[in-house]
C-alpha cells in the first residue's frame, strides 16, 4: 500500500470514529435536554437532512435527524438534503465549544429560509455553554421550584422567537389581504376603463362611418 493510500485510509477511519463519537453526544443531547428536544422536534418529525461543508480544510458530512437520534454519515442519505451548510472547522469548533454567534451567522446557508433560522438556533442551544447552564435536569424532572425557574429561563429566548415569528406571520397576512383588496380595486378600475374605451372606441367607428356616407 503506498503512502498516499495509506494517509487516505488513516483520514477516512479518524473522519469515521469523530462522527461516532459526535453522533452519540449529540443523540444524547437531544434525548435528554428537553429544550434542544422542543427545538429540534420539527427536524425530527419532518426527518431532515443537512450536509455539512467545511472549505478550510475540505471534508464534508451530512446530518440526518430520526426518531432514534442525529445520525452522523459521510455518505449522502437516501433522502434529498435540505439544507446545505458551508463553513470552516473553526467556526465549528467556535459554535459548540464557545457558542459563538458571529461564526453561526457566517455560516453560508442554502435551503428554506425558516429552516435555516430554525436550524441557526438550534445550533445555538447544542452548543457547550447553553448544554451545561441546564444539565442537572439531562436525567431527571425537575423536583423543585427553582430548577422549573431554571429551565423556564433558558426556554424563554425560544419562546420569545417564536412570538415574535407569529407576529410576524400576522403582519404578513394583514399585508397579503392588503394587496389583494388593491389587486380587486385595480381590476375593477381596469373594467370601468375598459368599457369606456370600448365605448369610446365605436362611437367614434359610427361617426366616421356616418361622416362617410354622408360624403
């Protein structure tokens, strides 16, 4: 075997166990913080796939979520991907060891727009800091008052966000209404002036026609 196929075999097999080892963290993540569950359940429901491209250093993966957890492969699912993520390693790193929004922001997102939101955030809740600021309740209910408080605090952000997505939503159907009421009154003006120049229009036939015959 020569050295070059060898560094290939030696890349793929540490590409295949860092996937192991991050598909059991974060399956375990998912079972057991109820916020990052609450989040994600729309991904999980809808079974949606992500492909993961990091362009400094190339390697890429992709990302599938079930009802057994997030699997991790580096092979493309049967299923189409929906969102395809390009960034680098050190963003990466800087997303779930740190939490760092800036490098979640940079990341370059094709697929639904409220996906890629949706899918912003919940990279945001898996990351180091927001696992730990609620991991007393991982394995257990909580059993007292504060430990609720606790986790009311850290849902609370979501919970914002999605009010706000809501009013939203109402804003733009109060929108759409909007422009269909003045799509109505267009068309109807449009009629009115379509008549007219109908109207207009043989008037103007009969008149030439009587001018003729009279000559």
């Amino acid at each position: 075997m020569s050295d070059t196929q060898q560094r290939q075999n030696q890349t793929h097999l540490l590409l295949t166990m860092t996937l192991i080892v991050l598909e059991t963290i974060f399956t375990f993540i998912l079972k057991h913080d109820r916020v990052v569950a609450l989040q994600a359940k729309k991904f999980v429901d809808e079974k949606i796939a992500i492909k993961i491209n990091s362009y400094l250093p190339y390697f890429d993966f992709y990302i599938q979520f079930t009802d057994h957890g997030i699997l991790f492969d580096n092979k493309a699912p049967e299923t189409a991907v929906d969102l395809d993520v390009r960034t680098t390693l050190m963003d990466l790193i800087k997303i779930f060891v740190f939490g760092n929004r800036r490098s979640i922001k940079s990341m370059r997102i094709d697929g639904d727009l409220v996906l890629k939101d949706e899918f912003r955030d919940l990279l945001s809740l898996f990351s180091l800091p927001k696992v730990l600021a609620d991991w007393k309740q991982w394995l257990t209910e909580p059993e007292n008052d504060q430990d609720i408080i606790a986790s009311k605090k850290r849902i609370a952000p979501l919970l914002e966000k999605i009010d706000q997505q809501r009013s939203k939503i109402n804003t733009l159907q109060v929108e759409v209404k909007q422009y269909k009421n003045r799509i109505k009154r267009i068309e109807r003006r449009q009629k009115r002036i379509n008549v007219i120049f109908t109207i207009i229009s043989v008037l103007l036939i009969a008149l030439l026609v009587y001018n003729f015959w009279l000559a």
